[in-house]
C-alpha cells in the first residue's frame, strides 16, 4: 500500500511563495545548469548521479523526475526552482510506499535552494514552511 503524499500540497504552496530564481531559454541551457550541479561536491556528497539528463515531456504538462538519471521539463519548468525541486526527488527517492514530498525531501530541497538561490531565499522558504506547517529535516 502506497502512502498517502500530504505535504505534497503543502510543499508546492511554500514553493510557489519563493522567486523562480533564474530562467533558461532553452533546454540545453537547463542542461548546462543541471551538469554544473551534479558535477559539484555538495551532490556527489549528497549521494546525487554523475550525470542527470533533462528531457521535454511529450505533451505539456507537470514536471517531473523519476528514480533513474532524468527530469522531464516542460518549457514553463525551465526556473530555477522548479529545477531543484526536481533534483530532490533524485536525492530522495525510495522505492516502495514513499510518500515523495516528505519531511527527507523538504528538507534536501530547502538545501538546494539554500546553496544555488542563497541564504536569503531559502530562510523566505523556512518562514514559508513555518506558516504553512511543512514538515521537513536535514542532515
């Protein structure tokens, strides 16, 4: 039995109360961003994939990761943020009755954030996760 997702909402709402931080233009420049993070020590630390590929979905649509090396990005996801929400699902998936935007994730996208937009927006984040009662833990 699969466990019910709660904070996913919430994550989302706290998200969306923080900048889009920078935009691409083009899918090879969302590449060129997601190789300089996962070419990084912090996510080789972290656990994170040499190479993660960024891919277009084949209809517009959400954003999203899977358990293996790629992202799908419709043209509206090309921010920032939307990008390292991505990336914390890569850093914090688990197979099998994983509710995927719990306390482990909000808390590796809330580092993320810290580390690629600055301490600024990521303590906004904090505040917002505060308000909103997301749960979340760092290492």
């Amino acid at each position: 039995m699969k466990r019910r997702d709660s904070q996913a909402n919430k994550i989302y709402r706290a998200g969306n109360l923080i900048a889009d931080g920078f935009t691409f233009d083009s899918l090879p420049q969302v590449q060129e961003y997601v190789n300089g993070i996962t070419k990084s020590n912090p996510w080789q630390a972290w656990g994170g994939q040499n190479r993660v590929l960024v891919t277009e979905p084949k209809q517009d649509g959400f954003a999203s990761s899977c358990r293996t090396n790629r992202i799908s990005l419709p043209q509206w996801a090309w921010n920032e943020r939307v990008i390292l929400h991505e990336l914390a699902h890569l850093l914090t998936y688990k197979p099998c009755n994983h509710a995927p935007h719990d306390a482990s994730f909000a808390g590796k996208f809330l580092q993320l954030i810290g580390w690629q937009m600055g301490t600024t927006v990521q303590l906004k984040l904090i505040k917002y996760y505060g308000v909103i009662k997301v749960k979340y833990h760092t290492e």
